[in-house]
C-alpha cells in the first residue's frame, strides 16, 4: 500500500506565522495574487508580527486567557493588525471583539466589505477620530486592551485618554511623529536659555525635535504610571526596518502612583512644559 505524501509547505512557510490564512494575506496585498511577498510587504509583515506577539501576551494575561476581550485599534488605516490578530487568535477563541477605528472612511467600508467577505463576524469598523471614540456610544463601555500603531503626534494621547476613559487593562502604543512639544520647546527657547544651561540640550532645531520626541514618550509613560499602570518600553523591530519603532506597553497594575505624578509635574516644570498639564495629562493625581 502506497504512504500518503504530505502537502507541500507554502513557499513562504518559514516567514509565516503558523495557522495564517495565506488568503487573507493577498486579500491584504501582504501577499500577491501568486503568493510572493515583495520587499516593502516583507517590512509591513514583520512589523505586525512583532507587535502581534506582545498583543497576544497581554490577551493571554486576561481573565480566562482573553476569551470575551474586547480590543480597540486606533488608527487602525487598513486593519492589517486588526484582520491579522482576529486571523490568529480571536478567530480560535470564538469570542471576543475588535473594534477598528479609522477616520478615513473609505478604508472603513474597505475593511467593512473585507470582514464581510472572511466571515469575521466580530469585528466592526468605526469612522471616527480617537477622541470621537471616547464618547461614541457605539463602542462598550470598557475595552481591554487599546492599540496604536504609528499613531500620528498627539493622537497617541488621545489614545491613552480613551484607554483611561474605558478602564483599558492594557495599551500597546507604538508614537510617531511627535511635535507639540518640541513646538513647546521652540516658542520658549530664547527664555529657557537664558534660565537653564540645560536649554542647550534643543538650542539646534534637530536637537529640539529629537529631545522633544524623546521627551514626549518619557512624559507619557509617566503619565500611565501615575494613572495605576506598569510601563515598559521595548523596541517594535529593527531600526533597518522603521525609524518610528518605540513600543509602549502598560498594563493596569493598582491605583494612582503619586511619585510619577510628581517627577511629571518637575520635568514639565523644568523644560518650561507646565502649560500641557490640563490639556495632555488632565488625570494627573493631586499633589
């Protein structure tokens, strides 16, 4: 009697994460009509991949491994990280639910028709702004887990807003392109020299946008500390891969930390920043 011969492995096998719909990939045009991955999809996929892993993670951490979660996606552009995470893991579960939340609607109806068509029947698609989606009745009154890929300048602190509004038990943030405060940082250089040899630190425009870059970041992660949550910073993939590669992880570990609230109040203090307090941290607990 002859042995059944396995199926061949895809191509790609080795790149591909184990249970991944090759299907859904070209739908994404991750992949082409044939099954090729071309250099730029490559980059794109291994990203997703990367921030996939750490999101799985914290889905496991929930009560009874993540089934029922509900998870919030901002920015969500065309939902690669939505589809491939319902693909992977919520797909398995049977329960749970992404929300993608995009302003742009074409894409929204895109992803829409797209989640029509796989049979992801938990998966919803909202046109609206991160802030929109603080108070959009659409959305359930708590999330677990709140994401933002590239979220653009302050629409990260946006995002940790509507984390905190919906008692999120954990974000995974990945910011991009922050400029509120080096903008901060410029309007008052020529006062901050005068008062702190410290301002040579953003005497020269690129030094002002990489400290202010850095400095938001160190400001947000302090902010989440003193809102309850543990904070930790970690690099998304490869500097060859994306310049734009800080990930923020919180996950929701007590009550309010009064010496973060505290060492956020000095720096905004310091680098002449205080005007930001109400407007970026406006949970910030009492002094």
């Amino acid at each position: 009697m002859k042995k059944a011969t396995a199926a061949p492995a895809h191509p790609l096998a080795d790149e591909l994460r184990p249970g991944q719909s090759v299907e859904l990939l070209k739908e994404l045009h991750i992949l082409t009509r044939e099954g090729r991955l071309n250099q730029d999809s490559r980059r794109k996929l291994k990203q997703v991949y990367h921030l996939v892993q750490f999101i799985e993670t914290l889905l496991k951490e929930l009560p009874e491994g993540g089934a029922g979660a509900t998870l919030a996606d901002h920015g969500a552009g065309k939902s690669y990280l939505g589809f491939i995470l319902y693909d992977l893991f919520f797909r398995a579960l049977g329960s749970g639910h992404i929300y993608g939340i995009e302003t742009r609607a074409e894409l929204v109806e895109t992803s829409r028709a797209l989640a029509a068509r796989l049979g992801f029947a938990r998966m919803s698609f909202l046109p609206l702004s991160v802030a929109q989606a603080t108070t959009d009745a659409t959305l359930p009154e708590r999330i677990d887990v709140v994401t933002a890929l590239h979220a653009c300048d302050t629409a990260t602190d946006d995002a940790i807003a509507f984390g905190l509004a919906k008692n999120a038990r954990c974000m995974a943030l990945v910011p991009c392109c922050q400029a509120e405060v080096a903008a901060c940082l410029r309007q008052h250089k020529a006062l901050a020299l005068a008062r702190t040899p410290l301002a040579e630190l953003w005497r020269h425009p690129l030094h002002t946008r990489e400290l202010g870059s850095q400095l938001t970041n160190v400001l947000r992660c302090l902010y989440l500390e003193a809102c309850g949550y543990q904070v930790t910073v970690t690099e998304l993939v490869g500097w060859e891969h994306s310049m734009k590669n800080e990930l923020i992880i919180a996950r929701r570990s007590g009550g309010p930390r009064r010496s973060a609230a505290e060492r956020l109040r000095a720096i905004l203090e310091e680098f002449g920043l205080a005007s930001l307090q109400p407007v970026r941290f406006p949970r910030l607990p009492a002094a």
